[in-house]
C-alpha cells in the first residue's frame, strides 16, 4: 500500500503544469496556444518572459527531484524510489490535470537525475548546457543529453533498476522530441530565445 500511494503520489505531483502556473501568474497567453504548443519552459521563454520561463523550469524540475528526494527519506527501497522517479517523470509527460497531454518532461528529467545521482544529473545537465549553448537548439540539446544519460548511468553505476529508469527516460525524452527531430532535419526548428508567432 505504502508503494502503490507514493508512486500515485509522484505522479500527481508530476502531473502539476508549472508552465500554466506561471503563465497565469505572470499575465500570459496559455503556453499550448503559441510556438510549439507544449507546456514547458522553453516554450513559456517564447513568450518573451524570462521569469516565467524560469519559473516553469525550476518548478518542472523541483518537483521532479522533490518526489525523488521524499521516497528517499522515508527509506523506500531502490526498486521503489526508480518506480516513482519514472511516475513523477510520466505525470509530466502525461499530466492527469491537461488531459494527458503535457511537456516533453526535460526538466522534471534533470530534477530526478540529479535527486538520485547528483553526479550523474549534474553529467547529463552539462551535456545539455553545451549543445544548447554551441546550436542554440534546446530540442537538439535534449536528444543528445537524453540519449547520454543511459550511457553515462551505466558507466557509473553498471545495470541496476535505477540505470533501467534512466534508460525510460532517456528514450521517453526521445520519443517526445520526435516532432523536433523533424523540424531539425528539415531546418526549420526555433532556436533558443526566438519569441512566439
């Protein structure tokens, strides 16, 4: 029973649109209206608010590490802290609270990578920061950061249930970005920073 309400809990809490949070609190346009119509934090950045994007991103990932961080205290097995880290990451991406449709779970990503392995998140966080920083794709960055983590996990720490959930996340991130991964081939994805149309 303890198991089954913290991986429901998780996945409320994961399930909580921070991007729509900030966009109402600072006065903007719902985030699935403009750009590429996802809820997360790069895309509130295209509404030319840098503190509500920033405020979706810690948000994202806060929760994301809170619910890791919480199974952790209470002593929960390794088995079970992997199962709610992927349930927190899985209500982002499938929030009951937007209709199933939510972000592509970047940040909530980095905020579980770093609870469980802060090493590891912050390997993956790096990877990140760099090709977003030389491409100026935050979509790009993803995909490569998403695709290192299973690797760099693995390196560290071998097969373990918890390198299983990093690979979850890793081709769920993936899976996401499928729409960016066109537009990329195609030359036609936003960069960092271009505002909304």
């Amino acid at each position: 029973m303890q198991t089954a309400l913290a991986i429901l809990a998780a996945y409320l809490l994961g399930s909580v649109p921070f991007a729509m949070i900030s966009s109402k609190v600072f006065g903007l346009a719902d985030p699935r209206t403009y750009g590429s119509g996802n809820p997360g934090a790069t895309n509130v950045l295209r509404s030319g608010n840098k503190k509500a994007a920033l405020m979706t991103l810690i948000g994202d990932a806060l929760k994301g590490a809170v619910a890791v961080i919480v199974a952790q205290q209470m002593g929960l097995s390794d088995t079970v802290i992997a199962l709610v880290a992927l349930a927190v990451f899985l209500g982002h991406l499938y929030p009951i609270f937007l209709n199933f449709k939510g972000g592509k779970g970047v940040a909530t990503a980095a905020g579980v990578l770093l609870a469980l392995d802060p090493v590891l998140g912050l390997a993956v966080a790096g990877t990140w920061l760099l090709v977003a920083y030389v491409s100026r794709y935050s979509s790009l960055a993803a995909l490569i950061a998403a695709a290192a983590a299973p690797v760099i996990a693995v390196l560290m720490h071998g097969a373990t249930n918890q390198t299983i959930v990093v690979g979850i996340l890793g081709m769920a991130l993936i899976g996401k970005h499928w729409q960016n991964i066109q537009r990329l081939m195609a030359g036609q994805e936003s960069k960092i920073g271009s505002k909304k149309k």
